[in-house]
C-alpha cells in the first residue's frame, strides 16, 4: 500500500527511494540542474506506504486514525449482526454504493463481464443481508456536471487581477487532502467546489434516499466500496448538510481488495442480482447495465469538461479528444485551437509527482493551463492501492492491463444524457440550478486552519 502524498520534513518514514522509477516525471529544480537535489526534491523522491503514513502520529490524528481503522469488515458484519437481533431499534438499513472503477477488478478476479461481475457482486451482499446496493456512477454524473458549469463561470469571471484559473479538479481524496493539509493558500482557491462522487453519493443516501424512505438518516448504514484507503479518509470530512443531523454521508468505505478477500472466504453460491436505483418513484427499478465516463481509468472530468467548455465557450463540437503525452504518460495535455490560437489548454496531472511538477509552475505563475485533472495514484483510480497489489505490495501490472482492457470496453455514458440524473434534479434538488448548492458543492480548509494540523511541520 503505498502512499505518495505525504511530504512531512519530519516524517520518519521517508525512507523508501525509487529515483529510477520516477525520474522522468521531476521537473528539473535550477538546484537539479546543477546537478544536485534540493530538498524539495529529496522529499519527492521518498515512498510512503500509506500503512505507514496512517501509523503515523502527525499527518493522521490519533482520532483519525481510530476512525479510518475502524471502517474494516468487522464493522460492516457487526451491523449485519445486529439486524439479525431482535432488538429492532437496533437495526439499519443497509445500503453498500459501488465505485466504477471497483468493478474491473471483480471482473478481472473472477473471469467475469463487468455486468456480470456487478450481478455477482450485488447477489453476495444481499446474501449478507445488504438491502440496497447502488452504482455510483450516478454521483460521479452529478459532480462532473457540477464541475462543467463552475469551469464555464469561472473561464467567464477570470481577470488577471483576480484569477479564477486553472480550475484543480477536486474528486479524488488523496490530492484534496494534501491540497489541504500541505499546500493551502494560493492552492485551495483553484479546486473545484464541485463535491466528489463518494461526497454525492452520500448526500444522495441519507437525504434524498432517506427522505424518500422515511427514514432518519442515521437509521441508514452506508458502505462504500471503493478502489483506494484514501476514501476512508474522506468519510471522515465533516461536510454533510445539517439535514443529515450527526450522521456522515458514508459510515464505513471497504477497498474492491477487502471485498474480494470476504468473497474468497465464502461460498459464493448467492444467485447474482441487478443493483437497484436510487429512484423510488417507479417502484422497485433496478439498474440492468454497467456504463462509465469518459476517462480511461477514472471518471472522465478533463473529456467531459473539455467537450462542455468548448461548445458554451466557443460553440465548437469536439469529436475524439487527441491526447498529447508531455513528461510522461501521465501526464497529458488537451488543447482547443482555432486559426492557429490555442483557445482551451487542459492537462491531466497523475501521481505525485506530476502533482509537484503543476503546483510548482502554479505558484511560480507559469501555468498556462485553463484546467488540470488531478489524481493523486499514477496511472488513475484503477491503480488505486485498494486493489490490484501483488504479494510484495507492488500494483499487479498484469491484472492492471487486464482491468484497462475491462474498463475501456464498458460503454461510455455521458452524464448529460442520464435521465436519472435530471430526474434527481428535478425530485431531490428542485433543478438543475438547485437552491440547495450545499447539497452539490464545498469549501476547503487551508493548513493551519484545522486545530488537528496546527503542529505539523511540512
Ligand atoms: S486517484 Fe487514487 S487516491 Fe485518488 S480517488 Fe483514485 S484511487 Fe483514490
């Protein structure tokens, strides 16, 4: 399990070093260029496991930490016992929300189609004693339409004097942390408000779903399977609208690789079932088909932004988008041209330090992209270090190529054209320009602001 985003000056585990690995990815220091490493870099160089980086006592609170350990398999079969007891006031409803880029690796592990994978999955955990299992694809549509409108405003509202650009994408945990916790101020302001697809989904459970059910929100126990531990962590941000009372939008995330190793340990013998839908309006609808976004192993803001940006910004159609790879393959540049004049620069910036390389030219102001899509894992969401590692705790490459097979294959849906989505507009947010941004949007914390972080040296 490794973790590549801690840079912690003081951290005792910065031990691990891989410089061949990753040295085409450093954007070269003027130190590094006289041939020395500065600090800066000596640090970018190191190799966290996130197992270790949760031991540690100072990036993760103690509390955290309790928390983020707590979300395990023994927590999700201890609500699963508690149902089975008679004590009724105990009892929740179980639902388990399902990453996209989970199911290539149930597919990949058990010989399956990603539908039927999902069928097999879904049918294990109503086995269990799970009521609802949902996709989140659903979340994932919701928070890339949500980023395309704040890209548009923000492309409109920019000023040298008061920059707005390039807009930071904002969905995956592991960047948003340390955005947070290390980068802070001039940073912050670039990312997305837009919530993530796990921030959504759990919005979507325990207020809509919830309202929808009568049920209380906290009568609700929502699971998470997702493809990285960093989302363990994100359960834990206190972003929830008040509607939600003390109860967080998921209570326990489980990696694709805890799950498998519960369908290993079973007999597997549950018939497969089709995912439900967060819609109750047409009675008991099930989801019959698996579809994805546009990225190739993640959720496809830059394709689906790009293509929104040019069309409102400059009534141009794009078809298929031509990826240039710039220092490495992931890292990769869009561009918009019209008679010569670069109209829309987009970049996807994946793994650390990619991550380093942009938030250097940021804050030295030569950044002339408009947008940047950030992951924290090289290689995106399906290299997420839930899922896919080899014994030695290395990524599988194998399985990998194979889950970027499975993945690609899936057909593409863009979230336009889900009227699921415009249904829960309409039904839970009352339009598509709700009156509740809340529900949709957030603001981000700085260092220093957060009293756990106060005594952290970086
Ligand atoms: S890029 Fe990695 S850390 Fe970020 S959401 Fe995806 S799997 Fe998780």
């Amino acid at each position: 399990m490794k973790c590549e985003h801690c840079t912690r000056k003081e951290c005792s585990k910065k031990t691990k070093t891989d410089d061949q690995e990753n040295a085409s990815a450093d954007a070269p220091s003027p130190a590094q260029e006289n041939g020395e490493k500065g600090e800066f870099h000596k640090l970018a160089d190191a190799k966290i496991f996130l197992s270790d980086c949760l031991a540690c006592d100072s990036c993760v609170t103690a509390e955290e930490g309790v928390q983020v350990s707590q979300q395990n398999a023994k927590d999700f079969f201890r609500v699963l016992n508690l149902n089975k007891k008679c004590d009724a006031s105990q009892h929740k409803v179980l639902a388990v929300s399902v990453c996209p880029q989970s199911l290539p690796y149930f597919a990949a592990k058990f010989s399956l189609s990603v539908t039927d994978a999902s069928r097999r999955l879904c049918g294990f955990l109503k086995s269990l004693g799970v009521h609802y299992v949902f996709d989140m694809t659903i979340a994932a549509d919701f928070s890339i339409l949500e980023s395309q409108k704040e890209f548009v405003r923000r492309y409109r509202q920019h000023r040298e004097e008061e920059p707005r650009l390039p807009m930071l994408t904002s969905a995956c945990p592991g960047w948003v942390r340390y955005a947070e916790r290390v980068l802070g101020h001039p940073i912050t302001p670039h990312l997305c408000t837009a919530k993530s697809p796990q921030q959504i989904m759990g919005s979507l459970v325990k207020d809509y779903f919830a309202r929808r059910q009568n049920l209380s929100p906290d009568k609700i126990f929502h699971v998470i399977v997702a493809p990285c531990y960093d989302k363990k962590l994100e359960a834990l941000r206190e972003d929830v609208p008040t509607a939600l009372h003390s109860s967080r939008g998921a209570d326990c995330v489980l990696t694709s690789g805890e799950i498998v190793q519960l369908m290993e340990q079973s007999d597997l013998s549950a018939d497969d079932a089709l995912v439900d839908t967060l819609l109750t309006r047409f009675g008991d609808v099930k989801e019959e088909e698996v579809r994805r976004h546009e990225g190739a192993s993640s959720d496809g803001y830059l394709a689906h932004i790009f293509r929104h940006a040019a069309k409102e910004l400059f009534n141009e159609d794009v078809g298929a988008l031509t990826y240039r790879s710039l220092r490495n393959k992931d890292f990769q540049e869009v561009t918009l041209e019209r008679d010569g004049e670069v109209l829309l620069r987009f970049a996807a910036a994946y793994g650390f330090r990619n991550i380093q390389n942009v938030v250097l030219k940021l804050k030295r102001g030569k950044f002339p992209y408009h947008f940047v899509e950030v992951l924290a894992c090289a290689g995106g969401c399906l290299s997420g270090r839930g899922q896919a590692q080899a014994e030695d705790g290395r990524a599988d490459r194998a399985l990998l190529r194979q889950m970027e097979g499975i993945y690609a294959a899936i057909p593409v849906r863009p979230p336009e054209t889900s009227a699921h989505v415009q249904e829960l507009y309409q039904e839970w947010l009352g339009g598509a320009d709700s009156p509740r941004p809340r529900a949709l949007h957030t603001a981000y914390q700085g260092p220093g602001q957060s009293a756990s972080s106060r005594d952290i040296k970086w």
